[in-house]
C-alpha cells in the first residue's frame, strides 16, 4: 500500500506543508516531515557500509550526545528563546506565542568522533544559505564524506537548495564506494568519478527546489572531500574550498581547490592574493549549481595526507578572515588548545571565531581529523 508521504514525494511535494522536495529527500527542508525518496536507495546501500549518516542537530539539541550520531535526531521539544515554552509545528510558542529562530540558523553533524561540521548564519545575513552534509565510518580514518554548499545570496530560494545539494552529494558519495583496480592512480581516479556523479545528483536537487517561474532560479556552489586512509580527493564548483592542516611540524598546510572565482582569474594573471580577494566582484563565482550554470562539472584533484591534521572544507564565510592555508593553521592551533582534537568543539570554536571577525557572511566549517597510528616494533 502506498503511504501519503510516499504518494506526496513522487509528486515532489512535502505531504505535511506542501513544500517542494527533491526526489532523493529523506524529510522536509520547510517543516522536517519525513519523506520517501524516489531516487537512489542510498539507505540501502549505506547499510552494507561501515559509514554513519547523520542528520543535522538544531542548537537546543547539540549536546544530547551519543545518541544523536549516526541516526535519527531524538525527537524532544524544542524550547521557546523567549519564555521556555515548547515550540509547535508551526514554528511559534505555544505559550508565549513568539515566532522561534529557524533551525537553519545554526546546526552541527557529527557522524562520529573524528568528523563533524558545523553550519552557522553569522551576524549580517538574515538567513542562513549554507548547508553541510556529512558521513564517517565509526573507525577513525577509514572514511569519511564532507560536503559543503554555499547559496547565492541574491538568487531566490537559495537556501533550501543549498541544503538539498549537500545532502544529494553526501549520499551518492556514501553510496558509491568505488576502488578502482587495487592501485592508488586507479583507485583516485574512481573517488573522482563519484565526486562528478555527485555534483550531478546535487544539481539536480536544486533544479528539484527550483520554482518553474522563478526569475532568479536557486543557485549554490559545490565542495566535497572523501577521505579514504591516508588519501584526500576533492572536488568543487565555485568558492568554496578544501584545505588540508597538517598539525604544527607535521608538514606543510596546502589549498586543495582551485576557485571558479574572478578573484581567482585576477590571482592567476599576478594580482596579489589580499587584493584580488578585497578587489570589485571579489565573490563572483564562474561556476555553480542550478538553472542557470554554465558548467557544473567540479574540479578534481587528490593528496596523500601525512603525518596528523586536519581535512577542513569549508565556505567563504570562514576563509573571509583566513584565506591563506598557513593562516588556518594558525587558527586551528589557537582554537585547539582549548577545544583539542574534537572535531565538534573545533569546527564551532572555528565558526564562533568567524562570527567575531564580524561574521559578514553564512558560515560552514567541516573537519576530518587524520591521526595515523604509528607502528610499533
């Protein structure tokens, strides 16, 4: 028998609010109602992995603990800010009847304890139009899928999209475990591959949360890291980056991206990097996701990752302040001595950091941490 939620996704509208949906949405993006996807068993297949999925934790809910990674969000009331009484559906107090921040504002994931990411509006902005998604194996440093999109703050609906691009790429990414031939050049070569089905199924969730009529069609960038070991590829569409931070005397920080930036053309003809990134159009990106792209094949590249670190991918909203890979170095290192190797305090430490820079922008931090076990004799 079909359910009402199965018979409302294939129509790509949420059963409980009436919202649009993507096809592969496991629940809502306006209302949280839960969804069948009608694309991409990834469930399925992510069961047959040693890799957790984890939706995101609202604020009021971050510190729940354990029980929150890897699976379903308990479902507890959610407070009223203003006088502690619960929330309704509807978003407004049941008491007090003051209209609630939307969770978008500020959610964290942690799948497990060597990966988490945190997604914040920041101080200017009147939404949030980032999102992240991201999944890990329980071992530490087997696995690990971070991704993180950024919406175009002056095209409609970008935020809704944003968040179904991730969650699209997260789960093709951990769906789809490919291995080449045995051998590392085969083996990047297929992680590369995944990343390119990936940017397709994210685009495609954003033309899903696209209006018809919408003048100004949703639109987002792309960025996406799978570790596997000791190996990083990465790909990206926009200005979003990937960075990988070596612990300090571990080795040297590096960029992992190249952006599809103005900036990043004026950088590429000799301009120095603090002026093309304070420069006019500074932000104009070449490439994105939604109606409207040019291009939306991501940019793909891999590294060995040595000696302990970090995997950070993240949005504009972070390296605004830090763009340099050695300045995040830095950063980590002050922001570590208090928050130590959890990712989760890290990641929200990062953000917090952003937010007193002047948080001008939506901000997304994602991190893996790689901390290879040396042998012993």
């Amino acid at each position: 028998m079909t359910t009402d939620a199965t018979a409302n996704a294939e129509s790509g509208h949420c059963p409980s609010c009436g919202a649009a949906v993507a096809p592969t949405a496991r629940f809502c993006e306006a209302c949280g109602a839960p969804l069948a996807p009608t694309e991409d068993a990834t469930e399925e297949a992510a069961a047959e992995l040693p890799i957790e999925l984890t939706a995101s934790v609202p604020s009021w809910q971050r510190h729940a603990g354990p029980a929150n990674l890897g699976g379903p969000i308990a479902t507890a009331p959610r407070p009223c800010l203003n006088c502690g009484g619960i929330v309704d559906a509807d978003g407004y107090c049941e008491t007090c009847g003051t209209k609630a921040p939307s969770e978008r504002d500020h959610y964290v994931e942690q799948p497990a304890t060597w990966v988490a990411a945190c997604c914040d509006r920041g101080i200017r902005h009147s939404r949030n139009e980032d999102a992240v998604a991201v999944a890990a194996s329980a071992e530490p440093g087997q696995r690990a899928v971070l991704v993180v999109c950024d919406g175009v703050s002056t095209a409609d609906d970008s935020d809704v999209a944003s968040l179904a691009a991730a969650r699209a790429a997260r789960d093709v990414l951990v769906g789809s475990r490919p291995a080449g031939l045995g051998v590392r050049e085969s083996q990047v070569a297929a992680l590369e591959a995944a990343l390119v089905k990936a940017a397709e199924k994210a685009n495609a969730a954003v033309l899903a949360t696209t209006a018809e009529d919408a003048s100004n069609p949703a639109s987002c960038t792309y960025v996406a890291a799978v570790v596997e070991g000791d190996l990083c590829v990465v790909g990206n569409i926009g200005d979003s980056r990937a960075y990988w931070i070596p612990d300090p005397g571990a080795g040297d920080p590096i960029q992992l991206t190249v952006d599809d930036s103005v900036a990043q053309l004026r950088i590429a003809a000799g301009v120095p990097r603090e002026v093309a990134e304070e420069g006019p159009q500074a932000h104009a990106i070449l490439k994105w996701l939604g109606r409207d792209t040019p291009d939306f094949r991501p940019t793909t590249s891999s590294t060995q990752l040595t000696g302990p670190g970090w995997v950070l991918v993240c949005s504009d909203g972070l390296w605004n302040y830090a763009s340099k890979a050695t300045e995040l170095q830095a950063l980590i290192t002050q922001l570590s001595a208090t928050a130590g190797s959890d990712p989760l305090p890290l990641a929200e430490a990062m953000v917090r950091w952003a937010c007193d820079q002047g948080g001008r922008d939506n901000i997304s931090v994602a991190l893996a941490r790689h901390a290879p076990v040396e042998a012993t004799s």
